[in-house]
C-alpha cells in the first residue's frame, strides 16, 4: 500500500510539469499573434492578474492536497517513503527539522571590519554608496521599463509583462541567498519549508502591483504611497500578532497620511498623460500595501517562532517565488513573450540584466549594512534615498511636481525621520535580537 501511494506522489507531480510545458508550447505559437495584435483582454490589468492568480494555484491547490495527504495519513511515521532523500525533502518541506538547533550567535561567519574610526567611516561610506547606487538605479530603471516604449517611433513597443520582471529580480535573489548560505555558517533549519510559500504569495503580488502601477501612476506617486505603507501594515500587525502601537506611530502615521494626501491632489490638478494618477493606478498601490504589509507580517511570526536567520527567509520566500512566477509564466507562455521582446530590443535585455543585478547587489548591501551599523542607520540611508529618487525621477523623466506636491513629500519624510528617531530612543530600552531586526527590510525589495 505504502508503495502505491509513493508512486500516486510521484504521478501527481509529474503531471503538473507536463502539463506547464503542454501549456507552455501551447502559449508560444500564440506569440507571434498577441504581439501584431492591439487591445483585447490581455491589456487589463484585471485580466492579467486573474491570470497569475489561476497560475499560482495550479501549483497550490495540488501541493496543498498532497501537503494535507502526508500529514493525515502519517505516511512519513509508517515509513512509506523510506528513509533516503525523498523523506529528508518530504519531511524538511512539510514538518521541518525536529533537532535540536544552533545558536544564532554561532554564525554568519561574517568578516568584521576594522574597528578604527577612519576604516570604520570608509566601510559606511562604501555601503551608503553601494545601496544608494543600487537602488537609485533599479529605481531608475523600474520606471524606463515598465512606463516607456523601447525601440523607434516608427517601431516602438511597450513591455508589459510585470510578472517577467518579477521572476528575474527573484531568481538572482535565489542565486544570492544560495551562494550567501555557502559561504556562511547558519544555524538548523527548524522552520516547515512550506511556511514560506505564504509571504512569497504575497510577495511576489506586492512586487507585481509595485511594477503594474507605472503603467498607471508616476514613479514619485508610487514612492510616496510605498512610505504611506507603514499604515497597512500596522493594521495588518494588530490583526496577525495582535501588536500594540507607542503614541508617537500613530503621530507619524497621520502625518504621512497627509503628506500622500497633499501630494496625490498636486498630481491630480496638474498631471496629464499616461503618468496621471488614475482610480486603477491607486487600486493596484493600495494591493500592494495590503500583500507587503502580510508579508512582513507573516516573516517576522516565522522568525520568531524558528529563529531562522535572515538569509534562511531569503533563500525560503525566493525558493517558491520562483517556483509560482516560473509555473505561471510557463502556463501563459510569458517567458516566450519575453524572449521575443529582448531578441527585438537590445536595449531592454540590458535594462532587465542590469536591473536584475542591481537588486542582488542590494541585497548583499542591506545585509551587511545592518549587521555593521543597525537597523537605524539602514532607515535613515533608505529613507534618503526615497527622497533622493523622486528628485532623480523628476529630473529624467520630467514629471511636474507643485509646491503643494513639494509640502506633501516634506510631511512625509518628516514623519519618517521622527518616526525613525523616536523608535531609536525606544529601543534603548528593549535591544532586539539578530534575527528581528532584519525583518521589514528583506521582503520587500522589489
């Protein structure tokens, strides 16, 4: 019996990869039609997110019924698959490692920087320079992708497939976190591997709002309501963790409210053209606050309750981002779609490896920067460079912004930097551990 349900496993997820290449093939002799042809469906944004919706949960619903299976048949205790490295996988996915684990102090085995002042200034200076760069480019790069037409006026075309861009930022993560789990010791793996796929979820549809709202809504607009995110997710806070909430973040919290609030109506009186804040624009930024604000949510329960460490999550969450963005481009041919776009535009296969790149580095940057220097002055460099990026984007790109414009953004990164200096005096009283103080930088980072 144990060795027929081992093989109606094996059916089962042999079955999902055939048929994602059928589909796949299938959507490639497609390609050639969708790209001569204007409008239709596929130019919703409804549609196309529906679409990713059916991807991901042909792979879900499959895993989670088998995931359901494994548990409610004990088939693991009964030694159904035996004991090699189908079981390992099986057991790692599903229960996690029941040994006993390591300390957190007993790795990374990171390298510490020389501790003269004069060394010390050079090391922050090169990683202020390493992350402002890092993502001042990415940033740059996001809006000439996804809001601009690449090749000649004669023979132009848009990029449109969020989810393409999506996947590839996730796959050099993977690479990065992997190569950065070889290089570093890290302590016992406890967590169910399966637990990650919940944040990825809402991951990797936080990062496909984040590029489908430039089709809608100007990059400074779209920063401006990723700093309002601290709303969302203190919401989200009180209704997962039941978390409590110092006076002073309630403050802040009002005050970006009405910074967004004065800069989006400047938008409104003076915007024109595609870039205009649109109902559809504001719709796909408020579901991008709602799937970040649940991931960071749902990785700072796990890090709590495994102590994994912040290249663990890393690995985890981009394992099964790639695992959803791959099965689903495959099932709507997006990765054919993509590579006719770059043999067609040079130019955006540079921007796309570049932007790629940019944010692996940024995450080996981030990483560093924190376990060097705290959380405090990680916020205060991101927090620059949030402000830094609308300027940059109005410079390049031209977007008119008002003096009331200008009044919202000086609300808002005001509430961001008392915010950043109150919770700084606070944590003098309360030191977080390693593992916590990680946890709202890593999710979200495109």
């Amino acid at each position: 019996m144990a060795a027929v349900r081992v093989v109606w496993l094996r059916a089962i997820l042999g079955g999902l990869l055939l048929s994602s290449v059928v589909s796949g093939e299938n959507a490639a002799q497609e390609i050639s039609k969708q790209s001569t042809q204007e409008g239709g469906l596929s130019d919703y944004w409804v549609f196309r997110l529906f679409l990713n919706l059916a991807g991901y949960a042909s792979i879900i619903i499959p895993a989670a019924l088998v995931i359901k299976y494994i548990k409610n048949s004990n088939i693991l205790e009964k030694g159904g698959l035996g004991h090699g490295i189908i079981y390992t996988m099986t057991k790692r996915c599903v229960y996690g490692d029941d040994e006993e684990k390591t300390s957190l102090e007993e790795g990374p085995n990171i390298i510490v920087p020389p501790k003269t002042k004069g060394k010390r200034a050079l090391v922050l200076v090169i990683c202020v320079a390493g992350l402002q760069g890092s993502y001042l480019t990415w940033g740059v790069l996001q809006e000439r992708i996804m809001a601009h037409d690449y090749g000649t006026e004669e023979n132009s075309a848009r990029f449109k497939n969020s989810q393409f861009l999506v996947f590839m930022n996730r796959i050099s993560a993977l690479i990065t976190a992997g190569i950065a789990m070889y290089l570093l010791k890290q302590p016992r793996h406890l967590a169910p591997m399966y637990k990650y796929s919940y944040s990825s979820l809402s991951n990797i549809l936080s990062s496909w709002c984040q590029y489908e709202a430039l089709k809608y809504v100007s990059f400074p607009t779209q920063v401006i309501a990723k700093a309002s995110k601290i709303i969302p997710v203190m919401l989200m806070g009180k209704v997962i963790s039941r978390k409590s909430y110092e006076y002073y973040e309630y403050l802040t919290a009002v005050m970006i409210s009405v910074g967004v609030a004065l800069f989006l109506l400047s938008q409104g009186e003076e915007g024109s053209g595609s870039t205009v804040t649109t109902v559809s624009g504001v719709i796909i930024l408020v579901g991008y606050m709602t799937f970040d604000s649940f991931t960071s949510n749902w990785q700072s329960e796990i890090f709590k309750r495994y102590k994994v460490s912040s290249i663990q999550m890393m690995f985890g969450v981009n394992l099964f981002s790639v695992i959803f963005t791959s099965g689903s481009l495959l099932e709507q041919g997006g990765f054919f779609e993509a590579l006719w776009f770059m043999t067609r535009y040079s130019l955006f296969t540079f921007h796309v490896s570049l932007l790629s790149l940019c944010s692996a580095t940024g995450q080996l940057f981030i990483f560093y920067t924190i376990g060097e220097f705290g959380a405090v002055i990680f916020t205060i460099i991101m927090t620059t460079r949030q402000a830094l990026a609308i300027l940059l984007s109005c410079i390049i790109f031209s977007h008119p912004v008002t003096l009331i414009g200008m009044s919202g953004v000086g609300v808002v990164f005001m509430a961001l930097l008392l915010r950043i200096y109150a919770s700084s005096k606070a944590k003098n009283k309360k030191v977080p551990s390693p593992a916590t103080k990680m946890t709202d930088v890593v999710t979200s980072k495109s």
